[in-house]
C-alpha cells in the first residue's frame, strides 16, 4: 500500500505541477471538488486577520496540528495533498502568530484569527505572489463572476 500511496502522490504532483499556473493565475473557475476524498481525521480552518478581520486563507486541520497551534501559539495546520502537519511560513520565514481560536456551532471547523509574525510584520500569507513578487495578503485575491465563471482580481 504505501508504493501505491507513492505512485498516486507522484501521479497527483506531476498534474498539479503542469496546471499549477492555470490554477492560482487563470482567469477560469476549475474548482477542485475532490480535494477531501480519501482524507479523514481533519476539519476546515477559516484563517482571518486579527486586526484588519479580513478572511486570509482557508485550510485543514487534525486534531494534532491544532494541539501544536495551541500549544506554540503560530499557525500550525495540516497539508491534505501531503498528508503532514506544517507551520504557516516555516520555510518562507512568513509565519503567523495565533490570536484567537474559535469554533463553530456544530464543532466541525474552527475560525483562528491571527496576525504575521514577529509583532510589526506586515508579510501576506497566500504562497501566490502578486505583481510586485510579494506573497498575496489573502488566498482569495479572485472575484468570480456568477454568470460566466471568469475571475478578475
Ligand atoms: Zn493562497
């Protein structure tokens, strides 16, 4: 099983790769509906603001990723493509301190408001850049337009 898992992950790598640029700058909605099948074990994130309360990114936890967030206090989360916990900004060195965690009515997501980190840091949050090469401030940086499905900034 774990050769297959491997072989399905380079499979998944190699098509995420070429249409990586259609994806995150195209102006085409191609929503990935089947980004949870096959992943257990992990509840939606809205990732926003603490200041300026501006939703930065949605993401995915575990229930060990979201223990570690509580414990360091920075934006700990766990990758579904994959399949490991990561700290926001622990190779780019943007990282995220969290504020606040709250959870929704139901228990099945949480809302954490955060704020860039060290203190003072005003660095974006998305791994997208914008026209000056800077990391995006938040992920939903497209508008879609309802009747055609184009996206515009
Ligand atoms: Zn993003």
């Amino acid at each position: 099983m774990p050769a297959l898992r491997g072989a399905e992950e380079r499979i998944r790598r190699r098509v995420t790769s070429a249409d990586k640029r259609r994806i995150e700058e195209g102006s085409q909605l191609s929503l990935d509906f089947s980004k949870l099948d096959g992943v257990g074990g992990v509840v939606p994130v809205v990732v926003q603001h603490a200041v300026s309360r501006e939703v930065l990114l949605v993401a995915y936890t575990d229930e060990e990723a979201m223990r570690e967030s509580f414990a360091s206090r920075r934006l700990v989360l766990y990758s579904t493509s994959r399949r490991e916990r990561w700290e926001k900004g622990a190779t780019s060195g943007c990282r995220f301190e969290l504020v606040e965690a709250r959870v929704n009515c139901e228990q099945n997501s949480l809302l954490y408001l955060v704020r860039p980190w060290p203190e003072g840091a005003s660095h974006g949050i998305c791994h997208t850049r914008d026209a000056s090469g800077a990391p995006r401030a938040s992920c939903f940086y497209r508008r879609i337009d309802f009747g055609t499905g184009a996206l515009a900034e």
